[in-house]
C-alpha cells in the first residue's frame, strides 16, 4: 500500500496526475477499504507537507484529490466543504496576506479539474465560494505587483499578479460552463465501472493555523511573451484568460520541476507533452523556460540550467524550436526599454552563454537601431554587455570579426593591463625609479623585509614631513608597489593568485586602515580597467584572504571614482557576490556555532549517563568545559560577522539613498524630468539588492526601518522600500 | 519495483565515470570514495588554445571556482587540452557535470568528469610525448590539438625520411 504510494505520489510527476486518479479510481470501485485507506494517507500527507511549509507540493495534493471526484472516490460536497474552509482563512485576521493568498489560490487552481463536477452537484455553494474569492481578491494588496514584474510597460502583454490572471481564467471557464477540453481524463472511458463505485467522504479538514515562522510561497507575475498572433502556422495559441492556457503552463512547469537534474530527459518530457498537436507547443516552451529564467525575485532552479535546456531542446527539434528561440529572442531585444535591469541581466548572460555554442552566429545588422542612439539606453548597453560576455567566452579578435563594422563603438575594450610606470615617459612620475627597484627585487625573490625597506623610500603626498613612522596611510607606497607586482603578474588570472598569495603580508600591511583598503581597490581597478573579469576576481581573491573587507568593496563601488561605471554589469556582480561571501561567512560560522552546541549536549548526556564512572566523570568535565569554550568564543564570532553583515547592509542602502537623492533634488532645481536612463538602473539595482538578498535583510528590517528608510525619505525611494515589506504582508 | 523507483529520482549526470587514474596511491575502494565527495572536476577535450579565463568564466555559472589548474606538456610546459577546475562546495560542482558538461567551450564539446583530488605532478600529460595519452594514438587531424596525433606524426616523418 505505501509502495503503491509512493510509486504514484503525485508530487513527483503531477503532470500525470489524471493517470493515477484513474487507477486508484478503477482500484477503489473494485475494493472500497482501498479507497478509504488511500484517502486518509493522503489526508495525513497533506497535514505533513503544510506543517513543513511545503506548499507547492501540497498544491498537487489538494488537485489530485479534487480529481478523486471526478473518479468517483471522493463525493463532491465533502471536496466543496474542504475548498469552503480553505476559503474562510480569507475571513482571519492579522494574518500574512500571503497566507490567504495560497488557500485561495489552492482552491482556485484545482477548478480547471473539477469545476463541473463541483458545479453539477453544489451550484449554491460553489456560487457562494466564488462570490467570497471574489470579494477578497478585491480587497486585496498589491503594493508587491511592480517590484516582480519583468517589464514596466503595460504592452503588448500585460503581466498580471498570477491570482488576478487566474481569476480572470476561473471567470471564463465559468462563463464556458466549465466546458474544459485541455485535460486528458482518463477516467472518462471508465465512467461506466467508476460511476458504480461508492465515495469516500472527506473527514473535516481544519486548515493549520497561522505560525509565525511560516514560509508561505511569494507572489508572482505571469510571464508572457506570446499571443495567438506569434504562431505563424499551425495551432492557435490559446488566450491569456483561457484555462488551457492555465493548464498547460502549470504541466510544463511541473516537468521542468521534476527532471531539472535531467536535461535530456526534461527535454523529451516537455517536447512529448500529450495534446501537442492541438497547441504551439514550441512557443508554450520556450515562454514557459523565458518566464522562469525570469522569476523575480529569483529563478526557481539555477541559471545555466535553462541555458542548457534550450540547447537540448534545439537539438531534439532542429527545425522549429531555434526559429521560435530566435523570434522570442528579437522580442526581448525590441521590449528592453521596459525591461527590469535585473531581468536584463539574466538575458545578457543567456543570450552571450547560448551564442558561444553556435559560433556566435547571429543576425547582429537586424539590430543596427542601436547604434543611432545614446549608449547609456538599454538597447545599445545591452549589445554592449553581450559582447563583452561573448568575448569572454571567446577572445577579443573574434568579436572584432563578428560584428559588422558599424558596431565597432559596442565592442569591448582589449583586456590588457595599464601599466603606470610602462617605460621611460613615466620617468617625472614620483614613483617610478621606485618601481623599478621594486620590480627587481621581485624578479630576484627579495625578501618581504627587503622589498617593505625599498618600499620605505616612497615619498608620502599625504604628508608634510619625510617622517614615516607609523603605519600611515601612503597611496603612492600601495600604488608603486601593487601596480608593478600586477604587472609582474599579468600574465593569467593565477600568476596574479599567486603573486598574491607571496606577497600577502607586505598587502596587509600597506592596507591596514580602511583608506589602504579602498586605495588598494583603486589601484586594481586603474591597472585592469580593461578586463572586469580580473577586477571581480581579484577582489574575490583580497575578500578571501582579507586583504581588504566587504564593507571597503561596497565602498569603493559607489565611490565617486566608480560613478562613470555605475550601470556597468560588472559592478553589480562584484558588489552582489561580495554580499554573497558575506551571507556565506555567517552562516558558516553559524554551523560551527550549532555543531559545538549539538556536541556538547551529546558529551553532558554522556556523562548522565555513565554517572558512576569517576575517571570518565574528569575527562567529560574537562571536555565539556573546552566545548564551552569554544561555544563561547563561536558565540562572539557569529555576533560580530552578523554585525558585519549589518554594516555591510546598511552602508550600501545608506550610498544609494544618497546618490538618489542627490539625483531627485538636482533634477528639481533643474525642472528635469528624473526618469533617466541612470535613475531606472539606480532604482532598480536598489530593488535588486532587496530581492536577492531577502532572506538576510528581513533579520535587519528594524533598524533599516529606524535608520534610513523613515518618513523623511523621498517618496521615490520610499516606495521602494514599502513595495519590499509589500511581498511579505 | 525498487528500479523504478529509483528512476524517479535519478540524477545521472552526476553519477561518477568509468575512468579510473591507474596512478592513484590508496587503497581499493579509496578513489571511488573520493570521487562521491569531490569538489573537483576533470575537463578534457580542451583546444590547446583555450585560455584559464575562458574556462573561468564558463565553470562560474555553476558556482564560485576555487581554483583552475591548466594541464600541461610535461616536455614543453604547455596547455596541452585538459584542466581542473575546483570548487568550494560539491553542490556547485554537481551543477557543472549536470549543465556545462557536454557543451561547448571554445567552440568544442567539452566533457567533464569526477576528479579525486589535485596533487603536484597531476597537471602534467601523460603520453610519451609529453602530451596526453589520447593525442598519441588519435588518427583525426584536429588543428586545435596540434594536428594528428604523435604516432601518425612519426610515421609521416619517418616515410618523408625514407624516401
């Protein structure tokens, strides 16, 4: 029975649901026990998965029960009982609107199912449900819909807050007398032993009250690129607010959640998707995987995997799917004005990752509009980007001969390395002769004593005397010293580990103070302007070695230096990995933190436990007391990186608040419109940092709330803020 | 039953290869084991031309790279087809061997696979020539892997010499 079970649970392969009802359908007409037996297991399941916080799976359960009516195993009042009092936590209050959220949601999404069975037996009732739903999707917040919408434009597709555009379908539907014709239903060709059976009833089910450590799913926006208008030939493409819409979007979503791991068979899976003759089933994929990739706050599965799943997917349909790919993709390109930058980013990466496995062939003059406008708008920016990720992938001379001539402006600059102190012209620099030196005695393998003596002949132009006492910051020292030893190590991204690694202590040295920090970061960047990537690895590398720290990173990224770089791709991966290490970093130490305390617990039940045992009582005594130890000095450690992760957050809402507000008030002395091409990116890279980080920064919400987003604040800026706290209502 | 079963959680890109290095010191069993927890990925079929960024840039999609060691000619101490890229975690790993193996990387099909672990020496081919085993005795031309393979190389010069 649990084999049965488990070899049918739906959660696994929900796309087949229709399938499994029939069997336990036929099972349950042969052997009523079996029936009730599997719908108490079921019950049990579900009481499980919504104590867990699992609430998509239990979506599934919920929608195979429902389709336990229509074969005959559940009877329909009690299924309309179980909806009428997921319905009623519309009525609780002081509840996370994300919680009403889902039991409606739950509720609704089951209809395209079982709808007209429920309708044909309890019309009053189901009248009534719908009626409540309708009245509290009306009553509803939706501060949180702009923050998770890929684009700000309102056409050619609306995207809609995904319980709205459900509704809209439920509406339909209803309209159509619950005429659905999408689904595959087994059962029907059964319907004359089925209909002999005797039904279950469900057993009251009381939904789980509101726990304040609930994690109820995010809302989301429905992705759409496609209408009936896209698919030149063959099947029409079925309306935004039909149900088979609804349908087929929630089967693909369910084969890509089960066989993500398995991109050969996820491909087949989608591409032999039952009923495909009848559907563009090409264009409901590739908008399907699109929506997901797109997902904000994040994707629901890691990046590259859907990058791979297109290209699966184009070997499996050579010639349809790379066409409908393509077309997708000129769409995409023509909607960038509109495009939320963080989406942006994601088709910068899949579009460069996707072209490096087709030689890069692509129809790059179809885009020429481009070129005509400034290069700080998103058409142009994003070529731009896309380049310099092709080139990455690649190397410089073969984006050169890839694009047109006229898109020389776009290409990126060669990644060669600035060398200040190159030759002879450099000689009236203060730091050259120096520099030579340094070089030198580099070459030779100095000692770090020898080299920090050299060192010490480096004027300060910080200073007024020659006296250089002290560990006082010196730029010119950092910059003579880190400027020839890159140099050195130009060569490749592990040369300059390397050199790294050797001369640490002299770069902890000269970088003591939070000034050191950031001059050193200015010195890397001067020399390697030209290549980002080794910028954002060496920063990667000092972070890891602690050669500088995340707060100087962040600094150092909106810093006046930096402004004419500000909507550059690269800043935002360094400044968003850094944010990464740091989360990372507290939460290993947290780990160790409850790892020490598991132990010592063990180790004090031990010692209950062999009570008589006096030599074992010393050493148990002695260990426990070390575990204290060390749970204290863990103790402190967590406190003091969780404060650095505070800091960490504070100082960059703190920067941006500060370059939005410089921004709004110039454009009011100035009557200028503020929606520039800079403020979109600065608003939304704000937003970014909200939603990527969600999880750490709700720890800190008070003092964010206290410190830096109060009701002085812009109302622009604000609002930012106020749509964050929205998604989580 | 159980068989079936297990298909619905399969997960066969990570599934560890048939290759095993014949110069492994450890007992039996030992590099099976290591190479359940590894954090490190064996590439091949690399050009000899693709550069550590190139491979950097790629494996990062998977997660943050640890560090890359460029294969190497052991006679001429140059990249000679293959790498290791190492992770800090096994899970960004396991994401490489289910999303960037198999695809390209420099225009060529790369394939990864489990690795037991850098050690000193490993970065160095193994064919009597210098370079990799399987570029001694291919038969293709492959401009990007120094052309034929080294036996084909020989004959050729040894029947020019001859005649």
């Amino acid at each position: 029975m649990s084999l049965m079970w488990e070899s049918m649970s739906a959660r696994l392969l929900p796309e087949k649901l229709t399938v499994y009802t029939t069997l336990v359908g036929l099972l349950n007409a042969r052997n009523y026990n079996f029936g009730g037996e599997f719908v108490e297991a079921m019950i049990r399941q579900l009481k499980e998965t919504l104590k867990n916080n699992f609430y998509n799976e239990a979506v599934y359960l919920v929608r195979f029960l429902s389709d336990l009516v229509n074969c005959h195993v559940i009877a329909a009042p009690s299924m309309v009982a179980m909806f009428e009092n997921f319905v009623s936590v519309t009525q609780e209050e002081d509840v996370p609107q994300v919680r009403s959220d889902w039991f409606v949601y739950v509720v609704l999404s089951c209809l395209p199912w079982v709808g007209k069975e429920l309708y044909e037996k309890k019309d009053v009732e189901m009248d009534r449900l719908l009626s409540q739903i309708e009245g509290y999707l009306q009553r509803r917040v939706k501060t949180h819909v702009s923050m998770l919408q890929v684009w700000t434009a309102e056409k050619p597709h609306p995207q809609e807050e995904y319980l709205d555009c459900l509704w809209a379908q439920i509406q339909k539907l209803k309209k159509d007398r619950w005429q659905e014709r999408h689904i595959l239903r087994p059962y029907i060709a059964f319907d004359s032993v089925l209909c002999e059976a005797l039904q279950h009833n469900l057993p009251p089910f009381t939904p789980p009250g509101h726990m304040p450590d609930a994690q109820y799913p995010m809302p989301r926006v429905v992705f759409r690129i496609f209408d009936y208008t896209d698919a030149p030939e063959g099947p029409v493409m079925p309306g935004s607010h039909s149900v088979e819409r609804f349908v087929i979007e929630e089967n693909l979503h369910c084969i890509i959640k089960t066989h993500w791991k398995e991109r050969k068979t996820c491909a087949a899976q989608l591409l032999s998707y039952p009923g495909k003759n009848k559907i563009p089933l090409n264009y409901h994929i590739v908008e399907v995987i699109f929506g997901e990739l797109f997902q904000l706050p994040s994707p629901p599965h890691i990046d590259v995997m859907y990058t791979t799943l297109l290209i699966e997917l184009c070997k499996l349909q050579p010639g349809s799917l790379p066409q409908v790919l393509a077309q997708a993709t000129e769409m995409l390109y023509m909607r960038l004005d509109s495009m939320n930058t963080g989406c942006m980013d994601r088709l910068i990466n899949w579009f460069s990752h996707h072209l490096s496995n087709f030689q890069f062939r692509w129809s790059w003059d179809d885009w020429a509009d481009c070129l005509s406008t400034d290069q700080e708008k998103p058409k142009p920016k994003f070529v731009k980007e896309v380049l310099e990720k092709c080139m990455r992938l690649s190397y410089h001379q073969r984006i050169v001969d890839l694009v047109p001539a006229t898109f020389s402006a776009l290409i990126p600059a060669e990644p060669v390395f600035r060398y200040k102190y190159a030759d002879e012209s450099a000689a009236s620099l203060p730091g050259y002769a120096i520099s030579i030196t340094v070089g030198n005695a580099i070459k030779n393998r100095a000692s770090n004593e020898e080299i920090l003596t050299i060192l010490k002949e480096v004027p300060n132009p910080n200073q007024e005397d020659d006296d250089d006492e002290g560990e006082t910051f010196n730029p010119l020292k950092i910059d003579v010293f880190l400027q020839t030893l890159l140099h050195l190590a130009a060569k490749s991204f592990s040369h300059s580990f390397s050199a790294l690694g050797k001369f640490h202590e002299i770069l902890k040295t000269l970088t003591d103070s939070d000034e050191g920090k950031l001059h050193i970061l200015k010195v890397v960047y001067e020399v390697w302007k030209n290549h980002p990537q080794m910028i954002a690895v060496l920063v990667d590398k000092m972070i890891r070695t602690q050669i500088v720290d995340c707060a100087a990173v962040a600094n150092w990224l909106f810093s006046q230096d930096m402004a004419h770089e500000f909507s550059r791709l690269f800043i935002w991966e360094i400044l968003h990995s850094t944010i990464r290490k740091m989360n990372k970093h507290v939460q290993k130490i947290q780990k160790e933190l409850e790892e020490a305390k598991d132990k010592l617990e063990k180790q004090q039940h031990k010692r209950v436990s062999h009570g008589d045992d006096e030599d074992m009582d010393k050493n148990s005594e002695d260990e426990e007391g070390q575990l204290e130890e060390q749970i204290e000095r863990l103790q402190e450690k967590v406190e003091s990186a969780q404060s650095e992760q505070k800091n960490l957050f504070l100082v960059i809402f703190q920067r941006f608040i500060m370059l939005m507000t410089e921004h709004l008030v110039r454009c009011e002395t100035g009557s200028v419109d503020i929606s520039t091409p800079w403020y979109k990116n600065c608003i939304e890279r704000l937003q970014q940092i909200f939603l990527m980080h969600h999880v750490t920064i709700q720890q800190y919400m008070g003092t964010l709330e206290n410190l830096l987003f109060t009701a002085e604040l812009d109302h622009h800026i604000l609002a930012v803020y106020q749509q964050f706290c929205a998604l989580q209502l | 039953m159980s068989v079936k079963l297990h298909a619905l959680y399969s997960d066969s890109y990570v599934d560890i290869g048939q290759y095993r290095d014949q110069h492994f010191k450890g007992q039996l069993g030992e590099q099976e084991k290591l190479l359940k927890q590894s954090h490190t990925l064996y590439v091949g079929n690399l050009s000899f031309y693709t550069t550590e960024e190139q491979v950097h840039e790629l494996f990062s999609k998977s997660g943050d790279v640890k560090r890359i060691i460029i294969g190497l000619d052991k006679v001429k101490k140059t990249a000679c087809g293959f790498c290791f890229v190492e992770y800090y975690t096994r899970a960004d790993a396991e994401n490489a061997m289910r999303f960037i193996n198999g695809t390209r990387l420099d225009d060529r099909i790369i394939r990864t696979d489990w690795d037991a672990g850098f050690k000193e020496g490993r970065q160095y081919g193994r064919g009597k020539s210098g370079g990799q085993v399987r570029d001694e005795y291919r038969q293709d031309y492959d401009p990007a892997r120094g052309g034929y393979g080294k036996l084909a190389q020989h004959r050729t010069t040894e029947a020019l010499n001859s005649f």
